[in-house]
C-alpha cells in the first residue's frame, strides 16, 4: 500500500487486476522501483500501481516477522508492520493463554491482526476490534487469506465502547507510537496502560503487551510481569492477570526456556573469573540477574554491570559464555598490541557500562591476521576495563 489511505485503493488490490499485480511484484527489487512503476502503469490504473507497490514493499518487510509463505499472503499498513507482534511470539503468548483453559479473546487494539492470527491457529475464538476503518479491514483480510475466518471476527470500533464480558480473556496492545514517534510514558499509550488494567481486571485472565522498557514501579501488584526476547533481541513485555501476582519472568524464544523469580539479594562483586556470562536482555529487563548468578555460582564483576563471572564453565540458555583470556585496564594502544602480536583479524567488540563506540575501537586498532578474539568494554569494580577472550566451548 505504500501509502494506500483510503479504503477503496486498498479495495482494488483484491480485484483480479489487483491480485495479478500482488502475484507479479512478489520478488521484485525495490531498487528497481522507479522502472517497474514506469512500465506497470503502461498497462494498469496509476492508483493500482501505486497501492500493489506499497504492499509489495510491505510484504517483503513483514516477512522478518511472519515468515514468508504467511507474509506474502497477508495485507499491511505501514504501521501494521511496524507495531505488529512477531509470529513467534505471538504464538508463544497463545499457548500460554491455551494452556490457561482459555477458549475466547476480546482482542483490543488489534491492528492487522498478528495476534489474533496466532490466536485463532492455537483453536481460539477472537474478536478483533481496531479503531481505524483501513486496519480493521486489513485484519479481515488476513483472516480470509489465511483461513481463519471461522474463528476471528473483526469489528471497527472503539475498544473502550467493547462489553468484554462475554470472553474468556482479553488481550491489550495499546498504541505505543506517535506523531514523534515512541511514547514512553504508559499514560500516553492509546489508550492509557491505566483504562488497559482496569478491563484487565474485569476478565478472568488478561495479557497486556507494553515497551520491555516499562519502570518496575509501573507493574500492578497483582500482575506477573514477563520480558520476551527473540533470537538475543527482547522484544516485548507482558503483563499477565490471573495468572501468579507479582512474579517476574524471562522467556527467551525460540527455545522457550523461562527463569522466573525475583526477591534474591544482588549477587556478590568478586574479581574477574576464567569466564563471563552475558545474561539475555529478557533476564536483564525481568531483574533475574541474580537467579543466573545463583545457577553459576557467579559474582557480578561490578555493582551496576550486569555481567557475571564465574571460574566453572555451566552451560544455561540464560547468558552466553565468554572465557577470558586477558583483563586489561582500558588502553587503546595496548590493546592495538595485543591484537597485532595474537592476529587477530576478527575482532567482535561489545560493551556494557562504557561510552566509547565498538565500530570506533576497529577503526583505531585496524584488526589484521587469520585469528579471532572477542572484547568486552565494561567497568570492573568502578575502572574501566577491556576483557579479552572467546565465546567459550569454541
């Protein structure tokens, strides 16, 4: 769609004349843009053309989402892609709701319908309700496309106006973009995380999708708050009603592995041990930095990094392992040395608790040899500190 604005241009892509030009720009290079517009609206309608390119282009970014054989078949808008929950978490989050006994969900705010598309493949009755005309009716779309019609209906309406009574649960992504782009502050959702709690306690169960970056402070007492991550990337917080109130959780996709808990005292300072532990953004976000700790037998090198050490190699899906070779006060001249005197020529710089950029350090140390190394930029015990070393069990 481009910027297909209205429904009658998003009505024409579904046309036969529409559907051909969907069917023909699938693989087409959007570099190339320019031409294939030039030559297509020799033979079609420049509106038509117009909206199949948007869409074309659309798809092909929803693919890192949704796959490409669901995301070639599905209609966007460009906000769609963008605030979209990704399919696997999305299907995660549907089998914990199933796993609940959960059969129907008042889905609210549910833009193109990424999660009552997860939703309804889990068995799953759906109301999907959006306020915007042009998302509603993508939504529709995507249900008939992947046929799941049956189980989602979908309603153009105001979410705050939806009698949710009838379902077994509700699930609220509230807007967390504007014109300036991402709000922050949860009161400025649309609507308000506050109005999305109080619907979530009116059901017997509830999930709230909010920013992975919510204050702890923000959590409702009786809510189990959980930080999803996705290939190492977090991607999303959830606030669970009905669940167990109060309990924080780290869920790391694709594997599943959940670490719940809270409540530990922080782990100890010690000096830097044999190896380093790289806890998952999830676990860093939940505050379960401590529970990995206790499962290593680690310490944290200082107060406010988040980086455990430990002298035993443990393997968790938790936290990548680093063994280290070298500690080093932070020295670009010296590190540039060690670099050169090792080889090394595959350098992978990563930092936490540092200013100095990872591309400015290869730019000044010009790594150069058939070997590799990782470097750590941090603080040990409050200096700054450059940690040398290998992803361990390599």
């Amino acid at each position: 769609m481009g910027r297909v604005t209205d429904l009658a241009a998003f009505a024409a892509l579904f046309s036969p004349e529409g559907q051909a030009l969907l069917a023909a720009l699938r693989d087409y290079d959007p570099a190339q843009e320019l031409a294939v517009a030039s030559r297509l609206r020799r033979e079609h309608p420049a509106e038509l053309v117009s909206a199949a390119l948007g869409q074309a282009r659309l798809r092909q970014r929803a693919v890192a989402k949704f796959g490409a054989e669901d995301a070639y078949r599905m209609y966007f808008t460009p906000n769609g892609v963008e605030q979209s929950t990704r399919a696997t978490v999305g299907a995660y989050r549907a089998a914990r709701l199933k796993a609940l006994g959960v059969r129907s969900v008042a889905d609210l705010c549910s833009g193109i319908g990424g999660d009552a598309l997860a939703l309804a493949r889990a068995g799953i009755s759906v109301l999907a309700v959006d306020r915007d005309p042009l998302t509603a009716e993508a939504a529709r779309a995507n249900a008939a496309a992947l046929g799941l019609d049956g189980l989602i209906e979908v309603r153009c309406a105001d979410v705050t106006e939806i009698d949710t009574s009838p379902y077994d649960a509700v699930f609220v992504d509230p807007a967390r973009r504007g014109g300036r782009g991402r709000i922050f502050d949860p009161e400025a959702y649309s609507p308000p995380l506050s109005w999305a709690v109080e619907a979530a306690r009116k059901a017997p169960h509830a999930a709230l999708k909010i920013a992975p970056g919510i204050p702890h402070e923000a959590v409702p007492e009786e809510a189990e708050a959980e930080w999803i991550s996705d290939g190492g990337d977090v991607k999303e917080a959830v606030l669970w009603f009905g669940t167990e109130p109060g309990a924080r959780r780290a869920t790391l996709l694709p594997g599943g592995a959940t670490l719940t808990g809270g409540g530990l005292p922080d782990p100890e300072v010690r000096p830097v041990g044999r190896y380093l532990y790289e806890p998952d953004g999830a676990v860093i976000r939940a505050h379960l930095v401590a529970e990995v700790a206790r499962e290593l037998d680690g310490g944290l090198i200082d107060p406010t990094i988040a980086y455990v050490t430990a002298d035993a190699l443990v393997p968790t899906p938790y936290a990548s392992a680093y063994e280290i070779t070298d500690e080093l006060p932070f020295n670009l001249k010296k590190l540039k040395a060690l670099l050169r005197e090792r080889e090394v020529g595959v350098l992978t710089v990563k930092k936490r608790g540092s200013a100095v950029e990872p591309e400015e350090i290869r730019r000044k140390v010009k790594p150069k040899g058939p070997n590799s190394a990782t470097v750590l930029l941090t603080r040990v015990a409050g200096a700054p500190t450059m940690l040398i070393g290998r992803p361990a069990g390599r």
